[in-house]
C-alpha cells in the first residue's frame, strides 16, 4: 500500500512550484467516454460531487489536505478554521483510500497518491452534464417561502376580517413585501459558492481549463 502523503494535522508545503514535477501525469492517449453506469455510481456519493464542485472553481493540482478541509467545512456547515483535527481527518482518510482512487480509475480525475495531489481527469466534464448544482441547494429555503406566504395570507384575511385593529390592508402588504425582500436577500447571499449559471456552463469551463493545462 502506498503511503499516506501529508498527515492532515501536519503543515505541507504549497506543491504549486512549475516543473518542479509534483503534477499529476497527463494522458498521452484519450480514453474512451465512461458509461452512464459508471458516471451515475461516482455521482451518488456526495462527497464524490462535494470534489467536482471544489475543482470546478479550481482545476488543479491541488493538494488533497486543502481539499478535505474544504469538503470537511461543507459537511459539517462550520469555516475551515472551526473543524476540529477527527473531521477532518475523517474527511481525509475516506477521500485517500476511497474516493479519488475510484475516480481517478474512471478518468474524473488524476491522483497522484505519492504527492498528495489532484487535478480534474480527461472524463470530468461528462460528469459535470449530469451534475445538478440545484441539487445542492438546501431545501429549507422552499419550506421558508411557504411559511411566509401562509403567514402572509392569514394576516390578510384577520384584516380583511377587522381583527387587526388599526392595521390596514396597505401596512400588511408592505409588511409582506419587506419580509419577502429580506429573504431574498439572505437566501442570494447564502447560495451555493459554485460559480456556475447553469450545469451545461460548467464542461465548457473545465474544458476549457484542460485544455489550457494541455497545451502548457
């Protein structure tokens, strides 16, 4: 078995440097396209995707402590500086021995185990047509627009009906209007940190990042 490259716990160094030889190898031949099958298995894990959506705003190398770190943050809903060394060593291990080992066997990405590092594979943007980035989004945000709207019309209907006092029809609708806005807000400012405007972006972007890599 080969060894374990940096310990989470341990500082590493950047392992950027170019020529110094640390990046995962480039195929010389193309692969044939993966099967429906094969994307779909590599598709059902989350953490599996949680690796696509890290390399969609960055293609690599990167090191995999930066990776399991982030994917750590995600699954945890905490910042990176919060996690404590059994999340993200957990995090670690199953990306290591797991994870990028099967996808880097079906061409989604490239592993290199010995350095520690990860860059997206020749087959990545298959996968990135069926990756639904609406499929990330928390639910709870639909759930929040429906208690609002509920709330909403019941309020209408006691004024309607003269049980609100002064309250007119024209303060509740403001009301309504602000607290509508204000969810808006919040919820634009919370989406999902991937960068893209629909899934069919996201392969012309990786594609693009391949073949700018290719031809360095």
């Amino acid at each position: 078995m080969t060894a374990q490259p940096d310990d989470p716990s341990e500082p590493a160094g950047d392992g950027r440097e170019a020529g110094d030889g640390t990046e995962p190898a480039a195929s010389e031949d193309s692969s044939p396209p993966i099967s429906r099958d094969v994307i779909f298995e590599l598709l059902k894990n989350q953490r599996r995707r949680y690796v696509l959506r890290y390399l969609a705003d960055d293609p690599g190398p990167v090191r995999l402590r930066d990776l399991a770190e982030r994917i750590a943050a995600w699954e945890n809903d905490k910042p990176i500086g919060a996690l404590d060394s059994d999340e993200r060593k957990r995090v670690y291990v199953g990306l290591y021995q797991c994870h990028l080992t099967k996808m880097d066997d079906a061409g989604a990405v490239e592993f290199n185990q010995d350095r520690g590092l990860i860059a997206l594979g020749e087959q990545a943007p298959l996968l990135y047509q069926y990756l639904d980035p609406g499929h990330e989004v928390d639910s709870s945000w639909s759930l929040g627009y429906l208690g609002l709207a509920v709330v909403s019309g019941v309020l209408a209907l006691l004024v309607e009906a003269g049980l609100m006092g002064a309250l007119s029809q024209g303060t509740v609708t403001g009301l309504v209007v602000l607290a509508f806005s204000l969810l808006a807000l919040v919820h634009a400012a919370t989406t999902s940190v991937l960068d893209v405007e629909s899934p069919a972006a996201v392969p012309d972007a990786v594609s693009s990042a391949l073949a700018d890599t290719d031809r360095s």
